[in-house]
C-alpha cells in the first residue's frame, strides 16, 4: 500500500521564543521554517524605541532565525519586529 499525502502545510508557525544578546535575535518557533522560501534581509523590520534598527544578516536554522542588527539592543529597549513572508504572492 502507497500512501501520497499531497497536503500543504498552510498554518504558518508559530513563535515560542525570542531572545537578545547584544546585536543578536534569535527567533525560535514551534515548527521547522520553510527552506523552500527562506527569510532574507528584507523579511524583516525591526524597530527598537521606535526607530528603525537595521538588520545586516539573517540566518536561519531548523525551527529559529537569528537576525544581526545594525547595533546591539540593551534591557531597557523595546523591541518590535515584522515579518513579510518572501514566499506569499
């Protein structure tokens, strides 16, 4: 007996986690990311104190995604990221 399961993950994952250590973010979810579409510079938008905050690298990895920023975030700042999805058209 063969099996063809043909159905589309269509559920996006979700995040568990987050954490900052210096200029680094790492992002980690509860599935593993699409490879088939991975995120790149322009995926995201971070915004620390209101103000755009570049990110210069992303990396991915199974279930995470580690942005580089442009300058570390410290305890005291508020951090806000967005995501536009480079595969969705």
């Amino acid at each position: 007996m063969t099996i063809n399961d043909t159905s589309t993950d269509v559920t996006a994952p979700t995040r568990v986690s987050a954490s900052i250590n210096g200029a680094l973010l790492t992002l980690t979810y509860n599935e593993p990311l699409d490879a088939t579409h991975p995120a790149n510079l322009a995926s995201f938008t971070v915004g620390v104190n209101g103000l755009n905050r570049q990110v210069i690298n992303v990396a991915g990895s199974g279930s995470s995604v580690t942005l580089t920023l442009s300058a570390p975030v410290v305890s005291t700042d508020s951090v806000l990221i967005s995501y536009a999805d480079p595969g969705a058209s």
